[in-house]
C-alpha cells in the first residue's frame, strides 16, 4: 500500500470519527446556575484609620472623599487597561502622598523635633519582591523610592540619610526637607499635650490585583504625631504593614504602628489563609478584631480571586474599593 | 446542742472521714514508662551562619568554640538560679557583642563607605513586647539599646541618630564610631571585590526559656559587609530575625536578612506552630529547608516545651544549646 493511500484512508477514517458521534439523548434542559463572573482586577486604598471624628464640616469630609475617588479612578483606568498591579499600587500612592490631606508625603505629620520622616513600602507578590525606606527627609515621593529599593538594589530596607542618598542617586525628585511642612500638621505638633499621642492618623496604602493574576501592596506614612526622632513605625516592615503573595493575598495596614510590627499584622492575614484554610474575609476580621485591640486602626487587603477586606477597630477608616464588576465605593465610617 | 458540742462531732465526723478510706485491692505492679522530666530551662545561641570554612586553622575554631561556651555557661547560670530569659538573652548577647570574633558590637563588618552600622532587637515572649535599633554607630551593646526601647518608650523601632541618642539618653555606654573597627573586618571590606557579597557572616542570637515558662529571643548584627548606607537588615525587623511568644516559640535567625524579611521567617516558624499544628522541630524544618533557599542562613529556636531546633541551610552556622537536663553542646558544622 502506498504512503499516499495511507494517507488518504486515515483522513477518511478521521474524518469518519470526527463527523459520527454516537447519537445520544436529548439532555432535559436542567438551567444551571452561572457561575459568578471572574473579577478579572480589583483594589481597595486606605488613608489611615483612627478617631475621625462623624462631625467634621461637610467640606472637609466632601474633600477627603473626593481625594479618595480621584485615587480609586486612577488605579482603576490603570488596571482596567491591564497595567501590571506594581504601577497601581505605586501610582495611587504618589497621587496620595502628594495630597496634603493624608499623612503621607506633602502633609506628613511632625516628629517631636518638628521635623517629618517618612516611610514607605511595596511588595510584589509575584516573587516575593519588595523594598522599603524609613525616616527619609528629602525624597518627594518616599513609594518610589521603595520600589527604587526593592528594584535596584539586593536590599530591602534603606534607613536616614542613606536612603536619601539612594534616592536622589536614582533620580527621583528630591525636595528640601520644608517641602512636607504643612500648617495644620504643625499646629497637631503644638496641641499634642491636649491630646492622647497618635490619635490622628492618616497613613495611606493600597492594595490590587492585576488582569495577569498578581497581587501588590504598598503603604506610605508620615509616623505618629511627636512621635520620637528616629522612630519607624510599621508601614516600612514588609510583614507588618504590608505583604503580598499571589498565593493568598496583598495587605496594606495603618494605626498603632507598634501593634502592627508586633503581631506582623499584613503577614498574619496571608498565613491564616495559608496555614489555617481561612478566607481573606475571616482572616481580615480575625487579626483585625482578635488579634489587634479596639482602637489599634485597620486593613484593606485583596484576594488572589478579587475578593477585598476592609477591616478596622477604630472609629474611622478613610477608604476606597473598586472592582472589573463596577464595584466602586468611598467610605469613611461604617 | 451546744455550739462547743456541734464542733466536737464535727472534727470527730470529719477524723472519721480522714482516717478510715475503704480498704481497695492491691493493683497489680505495671511498670508505668517514666515520664521525660520537664525540661525547667533551656537556651541556644548562634554566631552567624553562612561558609565557613571547615579547613579553618585549628587556632581559629577553638576560639569560636571557646566564646561560645562562654557564652552558653553565661546564659545557663543565669537561667539555672532561677533568672528570667529576657535577662539571659540581653546578657549573653552583650558578651557576643564584645567579643571582637563575631559580627556584632565590636567586631561588625563595615559597610561601604567603611562605617560601622548596628543593628538589634529583643522580645519578650510573656507579652509580645519588643524593641529594636537600626543603624546605630556609637552605641556600644545595640541589644540593651534595644532592650531600652522596649521598655522605656512606646516605640517599637529606632534608627539612625535618634537612636544613638536615646540610648545616650538612657545612660547607656556611648563609644565613637571607631571603637568597632577591627583590623579582619577592615580587610575583608577591602577584599570585598574578589568574593560574592554577604558571604561573611557573624550576626549573634540567643533564644532562652526560664523557669517561669517564659520565652525571650534576641539579636544583634554589623549586617553585611560592604552593604549600602543605612541597609537595615532582618536583625531589628520584630518577626523577620527575631521573635518570642510564650503560646509557641523564641527564634532568632542568621543569614541573608532580606529572605529573612521577606518570608518574615521568625514569625513563620511560630505560625506554623499555632496555625498548623507543627512541632517546633518540624516548624523549624521547614521554614529554612522550604521557604529559604540553600545558603540563605540558619536559625536557633527554643519551644515552650524546652525544646531547642538548630538549622540551618548554609556550610555552617556557630551555634551552641543547653538545658536543665544537662545538654551542654557547641557546634560549627553538622
């Protein structure tokens, strides 16, 4: 037999098993539920939690929602058009810290010597990736120095002057330390005897999941009000502030930053997820209302499936969600 | 009746009670297995992991050995008459730091601009309260530094200057910076160019479990040779190179402190025991041969039980443990 009518009978065989199926009953039309639609990105911001009080002018409170809309629009337009999770969190995190209202680049709060130091973070939860700086002085947007850590360098945290230097060595912006004065943070500094220390928080973080399945998590932070010259709080603590692992989720926190490092708050989310079988939601509620004390502030996290977490056990949370479903809200109280 | 009379019958009743147990049968002799005697204290230090060279000149290893048990016998007396583990670690580590052979106080690597950076942190496993200094460079023994933050503010973590002058402040010995520089750590700056970075390592760490049932763990480095001004490694991270919490486990980890960050290893080893239901041992397992990477480092650890794990995933780690039952053991390589 030639190879050509091998050939030929093999295509007819083929096409003999493709084309006959056994003909088989009519399968009664049973309507079966859909399944819920893929969210396909999502991201939830915070910009701090602790006593906001429910009584502030309508002005006031009509601003920080704006503020927080305009951060939820960008970070949405950046995932909607499929820009990796990294540029969302690091993007809405400039727009947050150039914000005067957040505590967190322009309007960073006084430390007790009256001078701003500012820390920042980000993590990439494809890899594992992240880099952080603490008590920078001149650098105008302390996030992209993070990720200038974290991108350029085999370290992870970059401390002082040191950290400065870095960042003005890679080109970001620098500005003269007076740059992050504001007055209504330095007037926070004068009246802090009138008040128990650290009650005005204003940390900003976002979270977000990426069309490409990864996950990323920033937090960005002036401190606590008189805080102590040199003190680094959580937000600059891969593990406490932030984490993010495509395997479980991205969690940004904000509020007494010594809980936070204490009980590696961001890190303990992901582990019950990944060590206790626990939904993001469940997780999320259980650091936040177990683990935590009332008043220690809160998180906004993100689930590899899209799902979002925003928890607090302080009078107020500024935050934000937005989802490829629509979902998109601003909240402050409950 | 009398009030005298009642009082009467009634120790007479209750002799009766006391006195007259009904007869049992004698149970036959099973030989019960003894039970392990309680483990009363327990305490396991490391030097530092990474290569180290088994072809080291005998000299030389009998002085790694000879600290260590002098830092073993140190900690063992403490824990012996009765001391708590905070003071156990605080001390044993301040004897690592002025011993110029390991990477901590005198003796740190210099970074490169040849300046001396230190690093430590300390936590209390009976509260989770902890302290930590980063970057300090004129404090003598960075652990009690450390020790002071946690106790004497509300802070969690210092760096830079305002850490060098809250310890000043507290009364704690300040040197100039030039009292941690020694001639090997100088030269091996030097050499810096002929050999991968951060393969010489020495940071130092003790865990400890006392008689009361209480857990501490401790931490203290230079960091790495030839790394960037103001690195701040896994050393002062509360969760990365240490941590302590009497329900689990102290451990404190050596190695490269950005894998010890990122995968917040210290913590880890704890969150396996309390969400997974692994032994320390078992716990200790695999955080340092699954979530690190060979050569990453090591870590020491003691459980609540007075268990003790060492491992370590590097050509060595200088490590040390003993207990209340007489273990007594010093060891560089297997």
């Amino acid at each position: 037999m030639s190879s050509k009518l091998t050939f030929v009978l093999f295509v007819l065989l083929a096409l003999a098993g493709c084309s006959a199926p056994e003909p088989e009953p009519e399968p009664v039309a049973v309507p079966e539920p859909e399944p819920p639609p893929r969210i396909e990105y999502a991201l939830a911001i915070h910009g701090g939690a602790g006593v906001i009080d429910p009584s502030m002018p309508e002005s006031t409170r009509t601003a920080y929602e704006e503020s927080l809309e305009r951060a939820l629009h960008l970070g949405r337009s950046i995932l909607d058009r499929g820009g990796p999770s990294l540029d969302a969190v690091e993007r809405v995190i400039r727009l947050l810290e150039d914000d005067p209202l957040f505590n967190a680049g322009k309007g960073a709060v006084f430390n007790h010597l009256g001078e701003n130091e500012l820390d920042a973070s980000i993590m990439n939860g494809a890899n594992l990736a992240c880099g952080a700086v603490a008590g920078v002085r001149t650098v105008k947007n302390p996030i992209s120095a993070a990720r200038g850590v974290m991108e350029q360098t085999r370290h992870v945290l970059l401390g002082g002057p040191g950290a400065d230097e870095f960042a003005r060595e890679i080109g970001l912006e620098a500005v003269a330390p007076e740059y992050f004065y504001t007055v209504r943070r330095w007037e926070q500094l004068q009246k802090l005897r009138d008040r128990p220390p650290g009650d005005e928080r204003g940390t900003v973080g976002v979270v977000a999941l990426d069309r490409e399945g990864n996950l990323a998590a920033g937090t960005s932070t002036g401190g606590l009000t008189g805080k102590r010259y040199g003190r680094i709080g959580d937000s600059p603590i891969v593990g406490a502030g932030t984490y993010a692992d495509n395997r479980t989720c991205a969690v940004s926190g904000t509020g007494t930053g010594e809980e936070f490092i204490r009980h590696g708050v961001a890190r303990s989310v992901a582990a019950m997820m990944e060590l206790g079988g626990l939904t993001l939601a469940e997780a999320a509620r259980r650091v936040v209302h177990e683990t935590l004390s009332p008043g220690d502030g809160g998180i906004v996290a993100v689930g590899a499936d899209g799902s979002i977490a925003m928890e607090f056990n302080s009078r107020g949370m500024y935050r934000g969600a937005a989802d490829s479903q629509g979902r998109f809200e601003v909240k402050i109280w409950d």
